[in-house]
C-alpha cells in the first residue's frame, strides 16, 4: 500500500478505501503520476491550465475541461461529462503536467471532443456510485454463467458501471469474433440497465486486472506501463535466453513486455561481435561458433570432428581471425589465443560450515561433549607403553623445569643484594 489511509487490517482488508487500495488519496492506485510541480507557484499574470486528468475504474483514465474554473486538486471526486448521464471519477493530476500527458498521448487541447467536468461530486452522487460499484462482483458472476449457457467464446473480465448508475460495460477478451446479439438482450432482461460490449486484448485484460509477476513485483502494465509494444521471439534470441514459453510468457499469456526493456543495450553489443555464422579457418581445422557470452565478451569454438573440445576466445580474437581469414590468411590454430584466457580456479568463498545444504536440518544432531568425554576416557584408558618410551624426554623437561627454578631464585637473591651495594656506597 502506498499510503496510510489503506493500510491493512486486522481481516486483511485496507482501513481507508475498502476497495484493494483505490483510495481517494491517489496515493496507491493503478498508473499514478507524481506531481513534483505541486509546491510551485506559477509566474505572476499566468492562469492555470484549463484541464484535469480523472481516473474512473482500475487504470482507465481521461482528460477533462475545468470550464467552471473549480479549486479541484489531487483525490477530489468530481463529476463529469458522459453520455449519457454523468460519471464519476478521481482527480488524479492537475495543472501543467496535465499538458505534458495530452502532448504524450497526442491529444489536442483545443479539441472539442475533450468533456467537461460539472462539479465536485455531493455525498448523493457518491452513495449513487458505491450502490453501484457494489453490484459489479455479482453481476460478472451472473453475466458469466449466461456467456457459457449460450456457448460463446467468450471470457467477461471486469463490469464497470457508470457513475450515476445507468449504464454497464462488460470488458471481455475472445481470439476470433463473437455474436452477442442475443447475450445482450439476455443481459439487459436481467440486469435493468443499459448493456455496453466493449473488447479489450490480453495485455489490457492483465492491466485492468492486475497481479503479481513472475519477478515478484507488481505487473508493469497495472502500475506505470500505458504503450504496449509488440513483442517477438527474436527479442529472446539476442538476449541469449531460452525458447521456452512457460517461462517468456507472462500472466496475459503473450509474451513479457519486459523482453524489450534490455533489447537495444543487447543489439548495440552485438555489434562488436562476428555473426555465429561465420566460420574459422585455421591450419588445424575449420572451427564453428558454438555460444557466445555477451557480458563477458567471449565466444566458444569448436573444431569440426571435435565437438567434446570447446576453445574460448576474445570477440576482438574472433575479428582478427576473420580478417586474417578474408584476406586468405590462416592462424596455426585457436590454442594460441585461447591460452591467455586460463582462468584461475581459486575460488573466494568455501562453503565450509555447510550453510548452502538443502539437507543440513535432515542429519540427527549430535553432543559435542559427549564425543570430549569419549575421548578423554579412551586416551585414559589406553596401555603405559607409551609412557615408558617417553620417560626420558620427561626428564628432560624435569630438568629444564629446575633450571628454571634456580635461575629465579639466583635473581631473587641479586635483587636482594642491589639496595645494600647501594646504601654503602652513599655511606662512602
């Protein structure tokens, strides 16, 4: 949670806004903007600008005329423009970061399509809402089980209601077209309310759904993500990673939009490096790319016949070879740049303790006394033999061990005869 007005509860629920953190704040909702222009004032004889941003349900957004020049600021519920009826929606950006996002998004300011905004919303229209946003849950249910009843397919994702409650839009995602003429009367019978069909993709399904990814964090496309660009398998490719589709695809099923974050930082480095393709020709043999690493700048090659024995070499090695090569040169063989890449195999850290043991808590403990004790009683108990072939080095350290006694005491006595010297010879 963003903010203290939803944090959570004893039940698990936010405190503030009772809805997964959709507060009025707009301090933990879907594609917030920051408003660092909030503590500037603007220059003297400069009117603010004339629209706002309004965040309706999860992350869907428009931009609206303030004609009737309202002090409106960041979690101001207003009213606003619809057809037909009116909606209610979030201030979620104001003054001139507003034109910054309309320039973004291209959208013209003097655009007569752009709606105005009525009022502040009154308590009446907010209980209207809330009534109505309440029935959302049960109606998808209810819309869900007509869908399959009439054998569409067809998945409904999310309801939202307009603001003064009179109309629904059903979102749903489906891969080929679908005939909802008689879904929809069957929607209207039920529900009283006018039905709006509206068809999203899978990227927009997981964006208005949101949920957590396969990184641990929030998916980007709920949270800041608005563009969503294409993404193919050659974006996998120069990154080095694996074709595999359980783990490139993300919750909507495509591909993840995050395969192109990285993409251009790849393709720039690959540009040091010689096409996998090309082949060297050195006097041993011809030898054939077999990995590369980009990081690092290195490749593997490997001689044709011995593909057990892999020779790692610099992407600057690698050029100078095909350049040797284009001009109908050839190296002795690919030993004499590999050997400069020996590494050495001393390693910094020794699992020593066995911390990193996934069955360290399996093994029985065991009494570190009890083996002292063990030990002890065994060497006590063991034969004299020893003892009578060490004799005589005992003795010997008998002997150093009376030495020493009579060299102290040899001092004791000097030191005892130094203040008599002394005194006799003041007395002379």
């Amino acid at each position: 949670m963003g903010c203290s007005s939803c944090s959570s509860g004893k039940d698990g629920q936010p405190k503030g806004c009772k809805n997964n953190g959709t507060c009025g704040t707009d301090g933990c909702n879907k594609l917030t903007v920051f408003d660092w222009l909030s503590n500037m004032s603007l220059p003297s004889g400069i009117t603010p600008f004339h629209c706002i941003e309004v965040r309706f349900k999860n992350g869907r957004k428009s931009f609206f005329k303030n004609t009737e020049n309202l002090s409106l600021s960041i979690g101001d519920i207003v009213a606003t423009e619809a057809s037909p009826g009116h909606d209610v929606g979030i201030v979620t950006l104001t003054g001139e970061l507003v034109r910054i996002q309309m320039k973004k998004k291209k959208i013209e300011v003097d655009d007569e399509e752009i709606k105005k905004v009525y009022r502040k919303a009154s308590q009446k229209d907010i209980d209207i809402w809330q009534k109505a946003r309440d029935r959302e849950e049960s109606m998808k249910v209810r819309a869900r089980e007509i869908a399959i009843r009439l054998k569409l397919e067809m998945k409904i994702s999310d309801i939202e209601f307009q603001g003064d409650g009179s109309k629904a839009t059903f979102y749903y995602t489906a891969e080929e077209r679908v005939d909802f003429r008689q879904l929809i009367k069957e929607f209207a019978h039920e529900f009283s309310t006018r039905i709006e069909m509206r068809q999203v993709g899978f990227r927009q399904e997981a964006a208005r759904l949101g949920g957590i990814g396969s990184c641990g964090r929030e998916l980007c496309c709920s949270t800041w993500l608005t563009d969503f660009r294409s993404v193919n398998t050659s974006a996998a490719r120069y990154q080095q990673l694996s074709l595999n589709p359980q783990k490139l695809a993300g919750q909507c099923g495509k591909l993840k939009c995050c395969l192109n974050y990285e993409l251009d930082a790849y393709i720039d480095a690959l540009h040091e490096f010689p096409k996998t393709e090309t082949k060297l020709h050195t006097e041993k043999g011809t030898a054939v790319c077999q990995k590369i690493d980009i990081f690092k700048g290195l490749l593997w090659y490997a001689y044709e016949g011995e593909w057990m024995h892999w020779h790692k070499i610099t992407a600057e090695d690698a050029n100078e070879i095909i350049a040797a090569n284009n001009n109908k040169e050839k190296i002795a063989s690919l030993e004499e740049f590999a050997s400069d890449l020996i590494e050495d195999t001393k390693t910094d850290f020794e699992n020593v303790v066995g911390q990193d043991s996934l069955t360290r808590f399996d093994k029985p403990k065991t009494n570190r006394r009890r083996r002292k004790n063990r030990n002890k009683k065994r060497n006590s108990g063991k034969g004299n033999a020893p003892v009578k072939q060490n004799a005589a080095p005992n003795k010997s350290k008998e002997g150093n061990t009376e030495n020493k006694k009579s060299n102290r005491s040899k001092n004791q006595r000097n030191k005892k005869r130094r203040p008599q010297q002394r005194n006799n010879n003041d007395k002379a």
